[in-house]
C-alpha cells in the first residue's frame, strides 16, 4: 500500500531508481527514505480490531503471535484477522470525473472561482493529485 500511495501522490519517478552492474533495480537513497516513512505512518495508523482501536503495527504483532501458537501447537486453529488498509482521498475518480464536466453555471452556483477550477482541470489531466474542500465536494455530490 505504501508503494502504492507514493505512485498515486506522483512522488516516485524514472530518477529515483538507479540499475546497477547486475541489471539488479534498486532506490536511490532519498526515495528509499521517503518509502520508509510512508510505510511507518502506515504501520502507525489505526483501524478498528477486536471492537478497539489499534495500530496496524500492533495488530501485525498479534497475528504473529497467533501463528506462533498454532505452529507450536497451543492452538488448534489458524485465523488471520486483519482489518482492511484504507487510503484516504479526498479526490475519488468520480469526484474528478465530476470537476471536469463541470460547466461556467455550475462553477458559479457551487461558488468555485473561474482559475481555481481551471486549475483543478488542469492538475486532473496532468494526473496530480488536486484538494477539494469538504463544502466544496457536498455540493459536487448532489
């Protein structure tokens, strides 16, 4: 998911990948930092297990500890529960869909001004990653 989120924000390029004598495929420094820490974050964000909240890293440790039981015979049954990672975006495809259908009167009765959302198209058709204020996307919504 972290190799993910770091393709979707655009933060990964050709640049960042040096091929070695090998023709193995490795990360520069910088981008491999930028990797770790996406990945902490992701380690460090929470979700709902077991009815309380906890961090994946915590609920990672307990499925480990589960199978320990299993494989050393402490437990005769075998069951992985993890909850589902989420990436937060505030820019769905159907939201993106929807400002760049978007005419003049919508764009005036939505109250967005004109080189904003020139802009927004703009970032949308360039692929970028584009911030919609939650006023802003009720409205888009209806």
């Amino acid at each position: 998911m972290s190799v993910i989120q770091l393709l979707e924000e655009k933060k990964l390029k050709k640049a960042d990948f040096i091929v070695t004598e090998n023709y193995n495929i490795r990360l520069r420094e910088n981008t491999a930092k930028a990797l770790i820490e996406t990945i902490k974050q992701n380690f460090n964000a929470r979700a709902l297990y077991n009815g309380k909240y906890y961090s994946y890293q915590n609920i990672l440790y307990e499925n480990v500890r589960l199978l320990a039981s299993y494989i050393i015979g402490r437990s005769g049954k075998l069951k992985f529960d993890i909850p589902e990672f989420k990436i937060n975006r505030v820019d769905s495809t159907d939201i993106r869909s929807k400002v760049l259908s978007l005419t003049p009167q919508d764009r005036k009765r939505l109250g967005i001004n004109k080189s904003t959302l020139w802009y927004m198209q703009r970032h949308i058709k360039e692929g970028k990653k584009i911030k919609i204020y939650d006023k802003v996307a009720s409205k888009i919504d209806r």
